[in-house]
C-alpha cells in the first residue's frame, strides 16, 4: 500500500541534500566551528553558507541570522529577550488568539507577570486587516508578536501592512513574526518589511528537525535566554549543530520558487475541494485570502481521532490540528468560536511540494470511505 503523507505542517520529510550535507558534516567536517584549526575553519565556512542562504531566504543580510534549536526557542528568544531588554518602555503587548503555543505560552506567562496584553481574535472569514493590529497598539505597547501564517487553518496575516501605522503609535515596540509556516513557501522581505524579528524553522521546509533562525533586525535588542560562550553572536551559546545547520542551508537550495509552489499547491487544493466540495458531511473552513498549502475541514459527528485512525489504517496521514496541541482541543478554533461538533472533528490537510492529484484523491477516498463505514456503527461511539 501506497504511503500518502499529508501532514507537513507538522513536520516534513528531509530532502536528500539536506540528508547528505548533514552526513558530510558529521563524518568529514567535523570540526567545532570555534576551533581555530582547519577542520574548525571549515565548519565554520560551512555555517558562514547557510547563514547566508537562511538570510536570502527570508529578505536579509547574513549578519543578522543567529540559529537556534528551532522555531520554539527562535519565538522564546525573541518574546522574553525583547521585554527584558526594554524594562521601562512599556507593558503592553499586542498579539493574536490563534499564535503558535510557542509564541502563546510565553505571552501567558509574561501576562501571569503583570502585562496587560491585547488578544486579538480573526474575524469571521479567519483574518485580521492591518488597521485592526495597528488599532490595538498604543503608546506602552512593548510587543507585538503576529504570526504570518496561521499553522492551523492558514490565515495569512498581512503584519507587514501594519508595521508603518504600528510604529507611529508604538515608537518603542519591538515587531515580532512567526514566520515558521510561511518561510520557504511564500516570499518574505523581513528587512523591507521592517520587523524586530522573525523566526523559522528547517523541518517545515525537507530539512532536519532541531535547527531554526532567528531574525533580528540590526539596531533592534534583545537579551539572550542562556549564558556561556560567545556563539552567535553570544545571543544563543553553545556549540552550534553544524550538521543540522547546514542541512537547513542545503534544503533551502532544493526549493522551488515560491510563484510555482503556490501554482500547484493551487491545483492540488482545486481538486480536493472539487472532490469534497459537494459533501453534505463534510465542512471546509477556507480563511478569506488564506494559503492553499493548509486545507482545513471538519465532519461534524465523527471525532477527528476516530477518523485519523480509520485514514491512518490505510497509510493516509493528517493531522486534527496543530502537533503541539498533543490531541488536546485546538485554542485557535475556539477561539474563532467554531462550534463544537466542528472542533471536535476537525482535520488538518497540509500539504508540500512532493504531494499529487493521487494524494489528494486518495485522501477524498479515504474519507468519504470513512464517513459511509463510521455512519453504518454506533453513532454514540462516532461522537464520543
């Protein structure tokens, strides 16, 4: 049986560049980067390289690139570094009701702190415009952590749109965007733009899991989160992963331009509606200009675990929602206010650039297989 893996907002499978390059830097250039030998030389070109390429990747110089374990502790850094190194320009912070739990759970905890912080929920049609994120900024505003993309439904945030109105009203707030599920598939300009910082991460893009960047913008401060060498700048100590550092450099050098990933992802999105689409059973939760990497939908009835076992059984893999959640109800559901049932058996389609039409009807079978099985058993055990 054919394997059919649609879950790449979790994680992706690691191109064989990427693979390779970590290989060749765990077995020939092996050096610590800081040693001042040959072999450390060469891994610290190595690093020097994929530093680059992180950079081009997301519209910025080199310089401003400091690689983390990945996008949690890219977001950590930036959220508590950036209120540490302001103490006294404010306790205000504006984000979103739907962030990733990494941006989330440091937002709560800092509010646990004792700052007054503005959640702003997505509207209806799952987006927020630029003048509702400026509107919530004011004077005291410390922070503002928006995401671009939202991991679980899609939404694309316009953030960018509202940086020149945010800095009018918030001169001393530091910008900062998870850019995690948009790097590597929509183009970025983070310099242009004029964000503080923005974090991304490999494994979203066919590199390894456990190696991510942060983005800090020249000028912008922060303080580090652990202490020890001077690596990175001293913003993140420690002996850099340089196999996985320079596999995130080689899977970035594997991807297509974004105009034609969006083209197919465009395609494969048109086909799967065009096969769910007319499905009484089945709902499809489209964010009004969201991505078409990240299709979701829910069967009202039927408990999103009970028919990720059933795809599963048959080598169909997506998700119920964000992988950081554990199976737990999705936050950013609820706080959207969709009803129960729907939240309850929502499912996550995301999708990468090896996926094809035979996916996309695999899983359409798959489903509605599901739906006709499930509905012939016990109702009160579908919708336990």
């Amino acid at each position: 049986m054919s394997q059919t893996y649609l879950d790449n907002s979790a994680t992706t499978r690691v191109c064989a560049a990427a693979a390779d390059a970590a290989c060749r830097l765990m077995t020939e250039v092996y050096g610590n980067p800081s040693s001042l030998h040959t072999l450390g030389f060469r891994a610290e070109q190595e690093l020097t390289a994929a530093r680059r390429q992180v950079a081009a990747l997301i519209g910025t110089e080199e310089g401003e690139i400091t690689f983390t374990s990945g996008g949690t502790e890219a977001n950590n850094l930036a959220i508590f570094g950036a209120v540490a190194a302001h103490p006294h320009d404010g306790r205000h912070i504006v984000t979103t009701a739907v962030e990733h739990a990494s941006v989330s759970a440091c937002i709560d905890a800092l509010e646990r702190d004792g700052y007054t912080v503005t959640h702003l929920v997505p509207d209806e049609g799952g987006t927020l415009t630029a003048d509702t994120i400026a509107a919530a900024c004011r004077p005291d505003t410390v922070l503002v952590a928006v995401m671009l993309v939202n991991n679980e439904i899609g939404s694309r945030f316009p953030i960018e749109q509202a940086i020149p109105a945010i800095r009018r009203i918030a001169p001393k707030a530091h910008i900062h965007c998870d850019a995690v599920q948009a790097a590597g598939k929509l183009p970025i300009r983070a310099s242009r733009w004029g964000v503080d910082s923005m974090a991304v991460s490999a494994h979203k893009i066919h590199g390894p899991k456990g190696v991510g960047a942060l983005y800090l913008r020249k000028g912008a401060r922060i303080l580090p989160r652990q202490l020890g060498g001077k690596q990175e700048g001293g913003l993140r100590c420690g002996t850099e992963a340089a196999p996985l550092i320079a596999a995130f450099g080689a899977a970035i050098g594997e991807l297509p331009p974004p105009a034609a990933q969006m083209e197919h992802y465009d395609t494969l999105r048109r086909h799967l509606l065009s096969r769910l689409g007319d499905n009484p059973a089945v709902r499809f939760h489209l964010p009004t200009g969201g991505v078409p990497y990240i299709i979701h939908l829910s069967v009202p009835g039927y408990k999103s675990e009970t028919l990720l076992h059933f795809l599963a059984q048959k080598e169909i893999y997506v998700s119920s929602g964000s992988a950081c959640s554990k199976g737990a109800k999705s936050p950013v559901l609820t706080a959207m206010g969709l009803p129960a049932d729907e939240i309850d058996s929502a499912l996550r389609v995301s999708l990468c650039r090896d996926n094809t039409i035979e996916d996309m009807d695999r899983f359409a079978d798959g489903l509605s297989e599901a739906i006709a099985t499930l509905a012939r058993k016990d109702r009160s055990y579908v919708g336990s």
